[in-house]
C-alpha cells in the first residue's frame, strides 16, 4: 500500500511538472502597439449672421464717388490764395449782390474783392481739409484779413458755422486770368477829441 501511494505522489508530481513546462513555453501574449489616431471632426462653420456662413457675407456697398479733386470745373486748378475765410447769410438773404444777382445763402456762393464774377473757386480748409466750390457772386469781404466770405451753405459744408472764421486756400481754374489779390483794407485811424483847457477862473 506504501507503494501505491509513492506513486500517486509521482504520477501527480509528473503532471504538476508537464503542465508547468507547457506554461513557460506558450509565448507571451503581444505587447500592445501605439493607438492609431483617430481623424478629429472638421471645425464648425463660422457664422457672423443666423443662417449666413462667414464666406457669404456680401460685401459692403461702397460709398458714392466724389468728384475728382485735381478738377474744377473741368480744369486743373491752381493755387490763388490764402487766409481768413469768413461767412454771411439770413441778415443779406435775398438783397441784391455786386453782380445783381439776389443773394441766397443756400446756394454755394461767395464774395471776393478782385476775382471776376463767375468764376468758379475751390475753397480748402486748412483746418479739417474739407474742400467746397463756389461761384464768386459778390464784392468782399470789407473787414479784417478775410479774403473771402462764403454763404451760409458753402460754410456748413467746411463745417465753419460755429467758427466764423478759418484758414482755407483758394484754387480756381487753370484758364483763371491773373488778377491781383487786393490787401484788406486799411483802418482808419481812431482820432481823438480834443482836450480843451480848462478856463481861466479868477
């Protein structure tokens, strides 16, 4: 019986040992590889109105031309002049001008000591740029160092209103004749009265 049992203990020592060597020779499982990348979702469409795409925006409706500045009248200007430019309006309105137009300061006119009547004059601000033609209907201005006084509509339009006065330059056509450009006129000089002596008392 001894015997019996000695080898029970082998045949199961045996087995133990087959089964442990099968183990050490079954290979190791695969080590696992780098993940493929997974292809990431296209970015949503930009929007900048409800319903319209980024790309489909029309564009903006360009403003109106303006009239070329090197032209006035048809012709390339030049320089004339510069200084003071002043306005007037509803105290003249209506009254007859130099020219014997009537005078209407919501037309683009304005008066000029020496240039002839009619000609066209491209005033320049110096102080915004703003730029405004006129039609030189009048005689003036008679004070000061102004060369020039606008109506009330060409001065809104240099946004001089509530200044009065601005330093602006003159062109006018290229066919212009020269003409002179008359000094303001001179001041008269302040006299003073007189101090008369006191009389004598006695």
């Amino acid at each position: 019986m001894y015997q019996g049992v000695i080898r029970l203990v082998r045949l199961a020592a045996a087995a133990a040992l087959v089964a442990l060597l099968e183990a050490c020779a079954t290979p190791p499982p695969p080590a696992p590889g780098p993940r493929a990348a997974l292809p990431r979702p296209a970015p949503a469409q930009q929007h900048d109105a409800p319903g319209q795409a980024a790309d489909e925006v029309p564009p903006s409706p360009s403003s109106p031309e303006r009239p070329p500045a090197e032209l006035l009248g048809g012709e390339v200007p030049r320089e004339f002049q510069r200084g003071m430019a002043s306005w007037y309006g509803p105290r003249f309105n209506g009254r007859r001008t130099a020219s014997g137009e009537r005078f209407d300061m919501r037309e683009f006119t304005a008066a000029h000591r020496t240039l002839p009547f009619g000609t066209l004059v491209r005033v320049h601000s110096l102080v915004n740029g703003r730029d405004v033609d006129v039609r030189i209907t009048d005689r003036g201005p008679y004070a000061g160092n102004r060369i020039i006084d606008l109506s009330r509509a060409a001065a809104e339009e240099l946004g001089m209103l509530g200044l009065g006065f601005k330093e602006v330059v003159l062109l006018v056509p290229e066919s212009t004749p020269e003409v002179e450009t008359a000094p303001p006129p001179a001041r008269k000089p302040v006299r003073k009265p007189r101090r008369t002596a006191p009389a004598n008392r006695q």
